[in-house]
C-alpha cells in the first residue's frame, strides 16, 4: 500500500523532516543513480517497519531480457540488503519498442 501522503527520496540517506512532523516513506532508486546501497541501508536505520516504506528501483535498457532483468532484480536486493523491492520499472521506457515488451513476455 502507498501511503496517502509520500514523497520521492532521491539521496543517499533516509530523511525525517521533525519539523514538520512528516517522515519520507517513498524512496527512488536506481542503480545508475548508485544510490541502491545507501538507500537500503538508510531504510534498515530507519527505524520504521519495513511495510510503512515503499522502495521503487529501477532497471536499465541494457539489462533487456528475462534472464538479464531477474538478475539485475537479485543484484538490487543483494545491495539493498532488502528482502523485497515495493516497485521495480524500466527506465528509459519511452525508447522500448513493440519487440521489447515481447522479451519480457515470452521469458
């Protein structure tokens, strides 16, 4: 579940805003942001349970394919330290082409 008021977290430590009173729950990463390590990490720190955050991650155009994606998938959670991955996406999605999806649904 989403929680109804999240923002995006693109740094490389979780953050709190006491101020405010508003703790970030949405963290966004990739890993050609190399911000997967840091970002698990901080979310292990933070304290919070670990369904109260939701971890998007990102997957490169050059890890096209079934096999490429899971692995990159794997390499995620291995950086992360995490058990799970909330939302994981293609980046770059605007240069796939008809062929492409095909690849990912004929695994």
């Amino acid at each position: 579940m989403i929680p109804a008021l999240s923002l995006v977290l693109n740094a490389s430590r979780f953050l709190t805003c006491r101020n405010y009173k508003l703790t970030i729950t949405k963290v966004d990463s990739a890993a050609v942001y190399k911000n997967e390590k840091p970002c698990g990490q901080a979310i292990r720190e933070s304290g919070l349970p670990r369904e109260e955050v939701f971890f998007t991650s990102k997957i490169q155009p050059k890890e096209l394919g079934y096999e490429k994606t899971v692995k990159q998938i794997e390499t995620t959670l291995e950086v992360t330290g995490l058990k799970y991955i909330d939302l994981s996406m293609f980046h770059n999605s605007f240069s796939f082409s008809r062929h492409t999806m095909h690849i990912f649904t004929t695994g």
